[in-house]
C-alpha cells in the first residue's frame, strides 16, 4: 500500500476561511478545500525536481497550489500573492529550463561532487529565475550559475583526483 501524508490548514479568502487539505501519496496529489475535491494531479519527475505549480478554481476564483520539491511547503496563490503570508508570487518561468536541464547530468553522473554542484546549481538557478529581476537579468544569472556548476565540478573532481594521486 502507498505511503500517504495529508497536510491540512486554513487560510481566508475573501473574507471566507476555507480549510486546505492535502493529500500526498506516492502516485500524486489531491487538494480538497471545505472536504470538497478541487484538485488531483499525478506526480512527476520534472516536478520532483522544481516543485509543483496546479492551477484551480474555487467559487470562480483562478488560483494555484503550490508544493515545494519535498513537500514541505505548500500554499495557495491568488491574485500573484501567497495566501499564507501575502507575499508576491513569480512562477518558474519555461525558459529556465534551457538551464537546469544541463545541470542535471552533474548531479545524476557525477557521484558525491556531482550532487554536491547539480543541487545547488539547479536550486540557486531556480531561485534566481522565479525572482522579479527583469527577464534579460535572470537570463544572464541562470546562464553563469549553469557554467559555474559545471566549473566547479570538474574543478573540484581535478582537485580531489590530484589529492588521490599525489
């Protein structure tokens, strides 16, 4: 049997408090405000690795339900603003994936020193994409974040691989 977790909280929306209710099970996800389904969605792999972005309707409202990667943050977004604390949402932009496709090779092929420089290419890659930077800004930084993860994994590997020769 699947391994289910379920995440429950309220937020208020148009000055109606709605109870959330999460549930995460292996195969995917479903979202029920007020015990009502609103929302299932299967899981998959690209969202494993940036988190989930599920757009829904509710009393004709268009919202999102956002899942970090490790299912540990969870929130709604209406009107470009989380519901949990009013902070203004950017959503991961398509083009960004011209980035973090590259760097997944690092963190899948390059053993400990891959994983070390893959993950945090692609999380501070994402980071930097999903900001309110103009667009030719994010480009740039997402482009030098992807180099540098690359860089700095074969720098290191020639480190190591002279410190284990020498």
């Amino acid at each position: 049997m699947a391994k289910q977790k379920q995440k429950t909280w309220q937020a208020v929306l148009d000055n109606v408090s709605h109870t959330f209710t999460l549930d995460i099970a292996r195969k995917g996800y479903t979202l029920s405000v007020d015990g009502e389904t609103r929302l299932s969605a299967p899981t998959k792999w690209r969202s494993l690795l940036a988190g989930y972005d599920l757009p829904f309707e509710l009393n004709g409202r268009n919202l999102r339900l956002i899942i970090s990667p490790d299912n540990k943050n969870v929130d709604i977004v209406a009107d470009g603003r989380y519901l949990s604390n009013g902070k203004a949402y950017f959503p991961l932009p398509k083009w960004s994936w011209a980035f973090l496709f590259p760097i997944i090779p690092i963190a899948l092929m390059g053993g400990a020193l891959g994983a070390l420089c893959g993950v945090l290419g692609f999380s501070f890659c994402i980071r930097v994409a999903k900001t309110s930077m103009n667009v030719a800004l994010r480009v740039i930084l997402c482009l030098a974040i992807t180099a540098l993860a690359w860089v700095a994994y074969f720098a290191l590997a020639l480190i190591f691989a002279g410190l284990v020769s020498g």
